[in-house]
C-alpha cells in the first residue's frame, strides 16, 4: 500500500483537484448527463488539474521527491504536460470549431493562447531538457546536446508553464456560466493560488539559499572536473552518501546562472567535514565553462535530493556491490568513502566500467580503501580501448563470475549509476542472472 501511494501521489493529486473541480460543474447540471456529455465537461478540469500538478512538481517539493524520486517526478511531469496538451486541443477541434474561433470572445483568446503555451512548454521540455523521450533517438539526442541552447530552452519552458496556467485560469473566467458558478470559481482561484504561489516562493527560496565557495578545483581526467565547496558562513547542510545538489553559480562567476544538477562524489567525513566534493564530467556548453571558475567563486547548492542509498539499504548489514560506468562512479564514491569513514568491514566491491585508460584515476586513494576494509575490492574494465593488465568488454555475467561478484546474487545490495544503455543493460544482466529486483537500486539520473 505505502509503495503504491508513493508511486501514485501526483497522479492522485492531479485527479483530487480534478474531482473538486469536476463536482460543482455537475451539481448545476439539472438533466441526467449521457458519457459523451460527462466526458465534455471533463476534458477541460482535468487538463488543468494536469497543469497545475506539473507547476507542482516543477517546483520539486523535496518532501515527496525523497519518496518517489526527481526522475520519476519529471516523468510525471512530462506525460501530464503531453495529456493536458492534447485534452486542450481535443476542446478546441471539438467544441469551438478549431480556428475558426480564436477570436470569437476573450474566452477562446486565452484559450487558445493556453495551448500555445502548453505546446511550447511540451516541445522545450521533449527536445532539451529530458532525455525520458529522446535519450534512444540519435538525432534528438545530438539536436538537444550539440545544438539547442539548455538555458534558453529551460526559461522557455518555465515561461510557458506559468503563462499556460495563467492563460487557462482567464480562460474559465471568461466563461459565463463558469464564471456564475460560485463554488467552482472559488476552488479553481483557491488551486490556481496555492500552487503558483508555492511554485514562485520555491523560486524566492532558491535566491536566498546559503551561499558556498569554492575551495578547490581542478581537472583529475583530461574531461573530468573535480570541484569542492565551503559555506561562506556556518555549517554544510546535511546529506545521505548519493545524494545530489543543484549548483547555481552567482555574483561574478564566468558561466552561466541556471542550476545543474550533480551527485556528491563526497561523504560527510573528517576530510569533507565542512565541504561538498563533486566530479563533473565535461560534455557540454556548461561543463565547458567550467575552465572559467576559479577558487573562491560563489555557489548555491539547492538540495539535497536523491534516494539512491535509502534507509534500508544504510541499515542492512549485507555486502554492497557499486557498480559505475564512467561519471556513475560519482555516488558510488560517495557511499564508499562514507562505508570506509565507518571502518566498515562488510564486503565491498566496486566495479567500475570505462572507456579509455585516460578516464582511470584515483587508483592511489582506492588502494588505500584496502587497509582499512580488507573485504573492499575494486575492478575496472575497458570497453573501448584496450589497456595493459585489465578486461576489455562490458560488464557481463561471464565478467562478473571472473571477479567473483556473482557469488553475491542473492545476498548483496546493488548500486548502479552511469550512461543510460550501461544501467539498462548492467541491471538486466542481474535480474537475469538471478538478483532479485528489490535489492538493486538504479541513479536514474537523466534529466
């Protein structure tokens, strides 16, 4: 039941609105509605309760999102975006005659301007900010990374979000019989605030976020930042190993304001007791920029977000596998820097896949980890390049009998992060070679 409920908490949101909204159209209704004439009346709340649940989400409530998760959330957010979209065009085509009616009242102006908007807020979100539609498709995926701007494309889609909702909500007003509804009016009024006004405070909030430094930066790969913050005042908020932050540069920092997401690569240890590490990896006009920071630049840190090492795993005594490809190494860093803070004695294995021998480093620091867990190994394989004294290929059941790690199928817990086709494939290979789907938890970090 909890697991269905977590799954299910925006979905049941949008439709609570939806039905409060849905009932005091109907109870004016004095004739007994056919299926047809019910689905009319509904199109229009439910394509707003779609709306404004998205606005909702946008504003990443971290009260819930350490419940479901931020990529779960988008997705959500993305497949109402897409509903709401068609249900408003539906209305339109259906019942104010298409074109034709875009200048008959005030009405269908705001309505039509509302799907504009919707429309817009939908093709930014699908073709550079989400990697949930176009992440399998070549040219979308190299359209959205080599070519679209993502700060233009993100205050688009921002933009469009708020202005649809607006749009929409004058809309209803300018509806006569709506309008003369008293009741529907004060619960669209009373949503439409609610969620705008929590949507711009969370917008307020993150301008006065407490402010951090940077205390170091440096390249650890020809294509991998290394970047640590200390707060200007007081203490590091406190984090989970795995957990991730939003960093928004400001004041006079050389790159761009937008907040980017990124997964700590540290621990809350003695050697980060009072700093934030993270490894970034350079793959676009962002990370580029990045060469412009320099020590002493300040940052806000938005978070922290993340549940790819919940409680339950924390407390279970069983052995861990951390199973990175490339960059994923981030919070599998960050979960065994933590396990080796504690003196942790449990089995620890650490495979990690790269590509080229140049992205290999922090043997030295892995070594070190053997000392003090003498049950913590690590295994690194090559996919394209091979390199002198380690495995070329992908990690495999055949790979993972070699090291030994498939004696652990049913006992250890499994933490996956890196490229998209490396978790799908690394988790099918577990699943298929016998680890039950409970025990393995996945970064779904593509958003």
């Amino acid at each position: 039941m909890k697991k269905f409920l977590t799954n299910m908490i925006f979905p049941l949101i949008a439709f609570f609105i939806f039905a409060t909204l849905l009932i005091p159209i109907l109870v004016t209704v004095k004739n007994p509605l056919g299926a047809q004439q019910l689905f009319a009346y509904s199109v229009s709340p439910l394509a707003y309760s779609f709306m404004l649940t998205g606005v909702f989400i946008a504003s990443r409530p971290r009260f819930l999102e350490k419940h479901v998760g931020m990529p779960k959330m988008y997705a959500i957010h993305a497949l109402m975006t897409i509903l709401a979209f068609f249900l408003v065009l539906y209305h339109i085509i259906f019942y104010w005659q298409g074109f034709g009616a875009i200048f008959r009242s005030p009405a269908t102006i705001f309505g039509w301007i509302g799907m504009l908007l919707i429309f817009a807020g939908m093709m930014t979100g699908i073709l550079s900010l989400s990697g949930m539609f176009i992440n399998k498709i070549k040219p979308l995926k190299h359209l959205k990374e080599k070519v679209l701007n993502r700060e233009v494309m993100l205050w688009i889609h921002r933009i469009a979000g708020i202005g649809s909702v607006i749009a929409v909500y004058l809309q209803n007003v300018f509806i006569g019989f709506l309008r003369a509804n008293t009741p529907y009016m004060i619960v669209l009024g009373l949503y439409t605030a609610l969620i705008l006004g929590y949507y711009f405070y969370w917008k307020l909030e993150t301008q006065f976020l407490p402010k951090y430094k940077v205390s170091k930066i440096y390249k650890a790969t020809p294509l991998l930042w290394v970047l640590e913050f200390e707060p200007k005042r007081g203490s590091i908020v406190e984090y989970s190993p795995g957990d991730y932050f939003f960093i928004r540069f400001k004041g006079k920092a050389n790159i761009t304001k937008e907040a980017h997401p990124f997964s700590t690569s540290s621990a809350i240890t003695k050697k980060h007791s009072n700093t934030i590490e993270f490894m970034i990896k350079e793959a676009g006009d962002w990370t580029k920029s990045l060469a412009n920071i320099k020590v002493g630049d300040v940052a806000t840190l938005e978070g922290p977000y993340g549940d790819f090492f919940p409680p339950v795993a924390r407390e279970s005594e069983a052995p861990y596998v951390l199973m990175g490809g490339g960059i994923g190494l981030t919070p599998n860093l960050s979960i065994l820097r933590s396990e080796i803070e504690k003196k942790s004695q449990r089995r620890i294995d650490l495979v990690w896949a790269l590509s080229y021998e140049t992205d290999m480093f922090m043997l030295d620091e892995l070594e070190s980890y053997k000392k003090v867990n003498p049950n913590f190994n690590y295994h690194i394989i090559f996919s394209n390049e091979e390199v002198k004294n380690y495995p070329f290929g992908f990690i495999s059941n055949p790979y993972l009998d070699e090291i030994g790690v498939s004696e652990l199928y049913q006992e250890a817990t499994f933490f996956i992060c890196g490229p998209d086709i490396m978790m799908e494939s690394t988790y099918n290979v577990l699943v298929n070679g016998g680890v039950p789907s409970t025990k393995i938890y996945v970064d779904d970090f593509g958003f």
